[in-house]
C-alpha cells in the first residue's frame, strides 16, 4: 500500500502536479481552530498553524518582519482568514492556511 502511494506520487510529480497526502480535514481544522485568536493553548490548530509558517518562512514563500513575527500574530491571523472566508472550507487545509500567512507575511521582493 504505501509503496503504490509512493509510486502514485511520483508519477503525478514527474508531471509536475502537486500531489497533497493527508488526513487532516478542513471541517476539523476550522472547529479545532474555534475560539478567541489569542488563544495560545497547545492545541492541534496552533501546532499545525506554526509548522505551516516554519515550512512557509523555511522556502521563502513568507517573510516576516524582523520583531513583528509572533505566534499570535500568525494563529489570529489564520483564525481571521479561516471566519473570513468561509466559502473555501471545501478545499485542502494547507492550501488555506498558506494564503493566510502569505496576505499577513507577504515577500516584498
């Protein structure tokens, strides 16, 4: 099974298309990420949110600003984006969680 998940996913990148694996479901984020957007509790949406944007900071694909880049600015700026746009519930978490950063972090290059 995981060698032909493997060799599924080498086929669709030799491509070139991205290929997303993974269990965590929209409609479970948005409920795990309920609450004030300062709450900081060690919770699955805080741990997901923080290694979305270490990934995204990692690649360049964010930037943020020397002293203004907080945990809290990134979970309350997702937890807005997520009570904002309601309509993209029915796409893939880290598709969403990284438009979030990118309007809150962008790159000015």
């Amino acid at each position: 099974m995981i060698l032909s998940l493997a060799l599924a996913a080498a086929a669709v990148t030799a491509r070139h298309d991205i290929v997303i694996l993974s269990s965590v479901e929209t409609s479970d984020f948005v409920k795990q990420c309920e609450g004030a957007p300062t709450d900081l509790s060690g919770n699955f949406c805080v741990g997901y949110i923080m290694g979305a944007y270490d990934e995204l900071a990692l690649t360049r694909l964010i930037c943020a600003p020397g002293s203004g880049a907080t945990t809290l600015a990134a979970v309350a700026a997702t937890r807005k984006y997520l009570s904002d746009h309601p309509e993209q519930w029915s796409q893939h978490t880290s598709a969403i969680v990284r438009r979030a950063l990118q309007a809150t972090f962008p790159c000015h290059r």
